[in-house]
C-alpha cells in the first residue's frame, strides 16, 4: 500500500499509479485481443460495441454509449463503421421516433461464437498461475477503484448504473 507521504511527492513510481497499471491491462488485453478478431475486420475499439450487443441485442444508440461509457459522437461514429461492414443496422424506434435501435446483423451475431472463445483465452492467460479467489477479489477492487471514481465523475457514474453491471469483468 502506497503510503501518504508517497502520493504526495511530484513523482512517485509508474508501478504505484493504479490507473497506469489499469492502463497496461487495457491496452494489453486489447492489443491481444486484436490480433484475434483483425481477420473478422474488427478492431479493439469495435469490440466493446459488438460485446454489448451480444449481451443484449436492439438496444437504443444513447442506451449502448452509456453502458460502454464512451460519449455519444464515438458511438456514432463506431456504429457508422460496423454498418459499412455489415455488422449492425441502426433503425428509428417506431414507438419514439427519436430514438434509434441499434441491431446485430446475422453475420455481427454469427462473430460472437467466433470471438468469444479468444477472449477467455486472454483472461485465461492473463490470469494464469492466480487463484479462482484471486480473480474474484482482483475484479471486486476493480469495481470497488471504478466506484470511488465514478462518485467523482457524474458521467461515468451514470455509464456504471446498467443492467449490464453484471458484465463486471468487460475486458474478458
């Protein structure tokens, strides 16, 4: 544990800082991630999309920004981008028309079994040699660091208010 007289030099440790740690993992699992799905066309950024659309398919664009806690003009721009490749198809909610539904294609749902299964391999190597408890208790301070913060963040607090909090563990 990092004591306070640590955090309150200019510079402490790169190993100290939870949120550069935080980002090695990210950009570790991502760019392992990628290597896998490039084939599909898909990149690490595209992922996150296609993810939340495997586990809950027609949601509503702002719906979909909010639950990956990207802002609304990345989301529109991602999405542009999976509709050029045949992934997603966005339609205006007949019901509010000034909502648009966001929809897996047939070949945007057939790229879950296919991608799925790399992404537990890289959590299962990213996790190797840790016990089950370890992993529990890694992914319960995770959530517990991604609370503090979304308490200071009203933008962020709002994106983790989901009924996809159970996908607690989305780098998997």
């Amino acid at each position: 544990m990092m004591s306070d007289q640590r955090i309150t030099m200019d510079y402490w440790a790169f190993d100290d800082s939870i949120g550069y740690l935080a980002r090695l993992i990210f950009r570790s699992f991502s760019r392992l991630r990628e290597q896998h799905t490039r084939e599909y066309g898909i990149s690490s950024g595209q992922w996150t999309f296609l993810r939340q659309l495997w586990r809950e398919d027609g949601i509503s664009q702002r719906e979909l920004s909010r639950r990956i806690a990207m802002r609304d003009p990345t989301t529109a721009v991602s999405l542009r981008t999976l509709e050029r490749a045949g992934l997603v198809r966005r339609d205006v909610n007949r019901s509010d028309r000034r909502e648009i539904l966001v929809h897996l294609t047939p070949r945007g749902r057939s790229l879950e079994r296919q991608l799925l299964p790399v992404t537990a391999e890289i959590h299962a190597h990213a996790t190797r040699n840790m016990s089950d408890a370890e992993v529990d208790a890694l992914g319960r301070l995770m959530l517990h660091v991604i609370a503090n913060l979304a308490a200071a963040d009203p933008e962020l607090r709002s994106s983790r208010q989901s009924p996809a909090r159970a996908d607690a563990h989305d780098n998997r």
